[in-house]
C-alpha cells in the first residue's frame, strides 16, 4: 500500500502548479484487452524512464505478477524501457503532451 501512495505521490493531475511546470503531460490510453484508467492525463517528471511507467500502471491496475505492461509511442514503436520520458517527448510529443499507449499484449512496434 505504501508504495502505491507513493506512486500516487509522485504522479500530479493536469492541474498543473509552479512546481510541476517543468514537469511532462502524459496521456495515456488503453489499448486491447486491458482495464482502462479512467483519469488519462499525468504530469511525470522528466527524467522518469519507461520502465518507471510500466511499472506505475502495473500497480494502479493492480495486475497480477505475471501479468505485463507494454508501452507505445503514438501506436507506432515500443520505448526502450531505460528511454528517458524527456527525450521521448522532445522527439514525439504532440500539442504539450506525449501520448503512450498500454496493453497487456504486444501491439505494435
């Protein structure tokens, strides 16, 4: 439970402040066969990897251990889970934010 308070800590909504203005907008969307999150829009530090994400929506959906998360660019390429979020959104961020797109399944890419 701690770790996902902690998680929850980490993470901010939309409603962005001063603090969270050199933070990342991260909107994620469901893909497949996997439980949708209902609140899509995340502010992330920029120097989160992918695997800090995967890791994130792991828990939020509270999926079994053996269950895996995959990320998607733009439904078009799998991250390297050790790519930094900035460098993801400074080369494919669109409209102030980067897409990414879960499954518990490969997808794309």
């Amino acid at each position: 439970m701690a770790d996902a308070e902690e998680n929850q800590a980490s993470l901010s909504t939309t409603n962005a402040t001063d603090k969270d203005a050199a933070k990342i907008c991260v909107l994620l969307n469901a893909t497949g066969n996997v439980p949708i999150i209902k609140k899509r829009t995340w502010t992330v530090d920029p120097n989160k990897t992918v695997s800090w994400i995967q890791k994130f929506i792991h828990k939020y959906l509270k999926l079994d251990a053996t269950e895996q998360i995959f990320l998607y660019v733009n439904q078009t390429f799998a991250p390297a889970p050790d790519q930094i979020i900035k460098n993801l959104y400074d080369c494919h961020g669109t409209n102030g934010k980067l897409v990414l797109y879960y499954c518990k399944n490969q997808a794309w890419g």
